[in-house]
C-alpha cells in the first residue's frame, strides 16, 4: 500500500506540478496563520512563567500547572475534536474553536487571580485541541493527494515548528518591554481576523450521513491521554490507568457500531509508522530546545531573552526543511523524507555532544540546531503525508486528529524525558551531554524503524 502511494507520488513529482488558485492560496493562508498562532501558544509562556508566578502569587510547586493544564487539554481533547469536525463540520469546529481561542486568551490576559488564568489556560488547550485537526482537515481535504497537498503540508509543519521556536523568542520580548500579559493579549486580533476572513474562504465539509458519536470510545480514549499527559508531567503513578484505558479504547473500537477511530484505520502501516516517525520528532526536537536552553541559561549564563533569540536558527532551518520537504516527497516518496530527515536530524544532535563549556563554542550550537531543524521538519512533512495518505475525505478529520494527538504528547513527553536524563550526572553540564546522546539514539531508532516496516507493506 505505502509502496504505491510512494510510486503514485513519484510519478506525480515527475509530471508538470499542478498549481495552486486563487482560492487556494486564501485557504492556505488562513489555516497557516491560524496553525501559527497555535503552535507560538505552545511556548510563548515559558519564559514568562516566573514573572507571571510573582504577579498573580503562584507558588514555585504549582507554576508548572500553568503549561500542564494547556497540555492536558490540549492533548487530552484532541482525537475525540477530530471524529468530531468529522461529524458536524470541519469548518464548523474550527471557527468555533477559534472563538473560545479569542475569547480565553483575553481571560487570560485580564487574569488577577491563578484561579483565573488556571480556567483560560484550560479553555486555550481545548480550543488548540479543536482547531489543530479541524484545520488540518480542512488543509488535507481542500488540496489533492499528490504535490499540492505535500507542499500544503511543508508549509503548515514549517509554519508551526517556526510558531514553536517564535513563541519561545516572543515570549520573551513582550515580557521584558511591555508584561506577560501581552503573551495573551497578542492572539485577541489574530484570532478575530481569522473569525473575519475565514467564513467566506472555507468550504463547510462532512460526511453525508452523519454516524452516531462513539461516547464509550470518547470517554475511553479521553480518560487515557488525560491519564497519561498528567502521568508525563506530574504523577507517574497515572500513567498505568492511561495505558490501561487506552488498552479498553482498542477493545471498545473493535466493538463498536460507529467507532471513534476504526481498527482497521489503527492497524494500517501507514497511520503505525507515520505516527510513530512524528512522535518521535517532535519528542526529540522539542526536548532538545530545552536541553540547549538549559546548556545557554545554566553553562554559558545568557539570559532568558538572549536564549531565545538564539534559537533563531532553529526557526530559520525548519522554514528551510518545510520547503524543502515536498520536493524530496514528490521525487524520492514520503518513506524517504521519514528516513533521510531523521538520519539529518540525529547527526546534528549527535554534534552537539561536542560542546564545550564557554562562549566560544555558541557557533556549534547554531550551526547544530539548524541543520537539525532541516531534517526535524523534512521529517514532520514526511509524518503527516504519511499518517493522512490513502484515505478518503470522510475520515481526514479522523486521520489529521491521530496525527495532531501524537504531536501533542511528543511535546509532552520530551522535556519530562531528558529532564530525567540530565538529573542522572553530577553536573547540568555533563547530564545535558549525555541527554543530547540519547536524544540523537532516539531519532535513529525511529528513523530506522520507520525505513523498515514502511518497506515492508
């Protein structure tokens, strides 16, 4: 299967590329700045969280559940909003969603309590959670298979991972020229000119007969990631009530009449290894900003806002990986991307096991981060080209909604995981070395795997 789709786009990187309209260059540009917004929310609070604990009197134990609460809902919610753009309209959910996105992040800016701010930050993570896949629905569905949709998707995975390492240098900048509040402020007019644009470019789509909503999968599935991000970040001990809920959703799908996300959609190659290949960039790639944000602030002493703006490169390289990236697919196929991507990825990690602890070794880390921006977004394309191809429109919601899942816990996962790597070593800066390696074995072993099994089918 994967082994047609592959020749299918070979042989359609081989004829005349079709060309985008009119109308397709709207829709484009209001889901991406869309995405954007979304992925900048990701980190744009990071820097800030200090700032914002003194202000609103978080304690030091309870300043984590400010970006905990957003990845609760935003991970937790996720699966379930995609059957759901699936069913009542894609076009719908994702206006809505960009609503309660408006409306929550005013609430947040306006916050004088963290009973407040605690609300809009949950009200943002289901918001983010209901706009990702429908806008990554309404992206696969309006563009074909082939080129067009591959190059769509370079440009909506650069845009995002850009919007991540944006949000961190943002951040930043609002908190030290004007307040955190800002960090909120600052989606108010994107969002309402989305809510302006969007109704008159979007196309409404779903299924013409609308099947019943799966409750005992939604529950199922819900209660899992809730269990599992909670167990990812703050308890441990809930990660084995989130595997064993995720085990009754595979039970409860094979059951049921109008499953959430049917099994033979979950045992398909390409949705296994697709996903799989994603998960492990964003696990690898977000978690080493962190690694390297660690090695600036606590080795070479740079401040917050100057450890940001290094990561500058970083944004530049994946700009660079997300064009790049449907023009290896339509030539060599999305297999490849996957690989090739990853191996790029893991020897620029692998670089930076080399770092020294002064400033004189900051043009490794630049050089480093960006070549492995590169290879982190030709892998990402290759991910969601791969994850999405060979189903009909009816089920992109579906697909898109997996897809947007497994991104939301690889940014979950990541920091926690090196963070215990880093805490294993005398040092921070010996613990960071040892973490970069692991993080390079991870890349490889996805790569690997995913080169392998892809093969096969």
């Amino acid at each position: 299967m994967v082994a047609t789709d592959v020749r299918s786009q070979s042989q359609a990187g081989s004829r005349p590329a079709a060309r985008m309209d009119g109308r397709m260059r709207l829709v484009l540009l209001v889901l991406l700045v869309a995405q954007f917004m979304l992925a900048v929310d990701f980190s744009i609070l990071n820097v800030a969280l200090p700032v914002i604990g003194e202000g609103l009197g978080f304690s030091l134990a309870n300043l984590q559940w400010i970006a905990t609460a957003f990845a609760l809902a935003a991970a937790g919610f996720t699966l379930l909003f995609g059957r759901v753009a699936d069913l009542v309209g894609r076009r719908r959910l994702f206006l809505g969603g960009m609503a309660l996105l408006g409306i929550s992040s005013l609430a947040g800016g306006l916050a004088t309590d963290p009973a407040l701010l605690m609300a809009a930050r949950v009200a943002q993570g289901l918001a983010t959670a209901a706009v990702t896949p429908a806008g990554l629905s309404l992206l696969t569905s309006s563009f074909p298979e082939g080129p067009l949709r591959a190059k769509a998707l370079g440009l909506n995975g650069a845009l995002m991972s850009a919007g991540f390492t944006t949000g961190a240098i943002l951040g930043g900048v609002l908190t030290e020229l004007l307040s955190w509040r800002w960090a909120f402020f600052i989606n108010v007019p994107v969002a309402l000119a989305v809510l302006l644009v969007a109704p008159t470019v979007l196309k409404e789509s779903r299924p013409d007969v609308r099947p019943r909503l799966d409750v005992p999968g939604a529950i199922t599935v819900t209660g899992g990631l809730l269990a599992l991000v909670y167990g990812l970040t703050t308890e441990p001990l809930a990660l084995p009530v989130g595997i064993a809920l995720l085990v009754a959703f595979w039970f409860v799908e094979r059951r049921a009449a109008s499953p959430l996300v049917p099994v033979r959609i979950l045992t398909r190659p390409t949705v296994i290894w697709g996903n799989l290949a994603g998960l492990v960039a964003f696990v690898t790639e977000t978690s080493l900003v962190f690694l390297m944000t660690l090695y600036l602030q606590d080795v070479l002493g740079f401040s917050p806002l100057a450890a940001g703006l290094s990561f500058g490169v970083l944004g530049a390289g994946t700009v660079i990986g997300g064009v790049l990236a449907p023009r290896l697919i339509g030539r060599y196929g999305a297999r490849t991307a996957l690989v090739a991507g990853g191996l790029l990825q893991a020897a620029a990690t692998v670089s930076l096991y080399a770092l020294g602890d002064d400033r004189s070794w900051l043009w490794l880390l630049l050089a480093g981060t960006f070549v492995g921006g590169v290879g982190n977004m030709v892998a990402i394309v290759g991910f969601m080209v791969t994850a999405t191809s060979g189903l009909p429109d009816s089920e992109q919601g579906m697909a898109t909604g997996l897809a947007t899942m497994t991104q939301q816990i690889g940014i979950t996962m990541g920091t926690p995981i090196m963070s215990a790597v880093v805490v294993t070593s005398a040092t921070v800066f010996d613990g960071i070395g040892i973490a970069v390696l692991v993080n390079a074995a991870i890349v490889v072993v996805g790569a690997v795997l995913a080169g392998i099994f892809l093969r096969r089918t």
